[in-house]
C-alpha cells in the first residue's frame, strides 16, 4: 500500500511540475512576413504573451529584506597584537623561511 502511494505522489509531482513545460513547448505564435510596402494595415505582436515570458523562480524576492548594515568607527581601536620581536623584518627574513623538504 505504501508503494502505491509513493507512485501516486510520483506521478502527481510529475505532472505538476511538467504540465508548464509541457505548455510552452506547445505554445506558439504564428509568424509571418510582410510584403505589402505602401498599404495601410496593423500587425498583431504578443511581446506579453504571458506563456511565452513564464518562468520558474527559485526564490520570491518579496520576502527578503536587506538592511544596510551600521557604520562601524574605528576611533577607539587599539592593535594590541603588533608583534614586537619581527618588528625589522627586513634583516630577519631568512629566519622566517622554513627548511629544504624533499617530495618523494
């Protein structure tokens, strides 16, 4: 019984999330080419074809609502972590490389 439920939910699934697909593959406007230069006619476009301009949205913008984040001042900041052995690193940088290590 559980089975058969599993592919009834399956199915059901299916056919929601195809039935859209399935809908604009079929869907089309005819198109044709004008010849006619100097009569007076009106041409027919569907630019808002609502078919046509559907499409599945991953997440829904409305509900996400960004706050711009405080200004954060430094003023009272105090580096209290410079380090003061290193502090001329120019003439003990050969005393920060490691030694040669072989790959084999």
């Amino acid at each position: 019984m559980n089975k058969k439920i599993q592919n009834i939910a399956y199915l059901l699934l299916l056919a929601v999330f195809l039935t859209p697909s399935i809908v604009k593959l079929e869907h089309n406007h005819e198109r044709f080419i004008c010849n006619a230069k100097h009569d007076n006619h009106l041409h027919e476009y569907h630019d808002n074809c609502s078919v046509c301009n559907f499409e599945f949205s991953v997440f829904s913008s409305d509900t996400y609502h960004f706050e711009k984040p405080k200004e954060i001042t430094h003023e009272n900041y105090q580096n209290s972590y410079k380090s003061l052995k290193y502090s001329n690193s120019l003439n003990l940088s050969f005393s920060l490389r490691a030694p040669p290590y072989k790959l084999v």
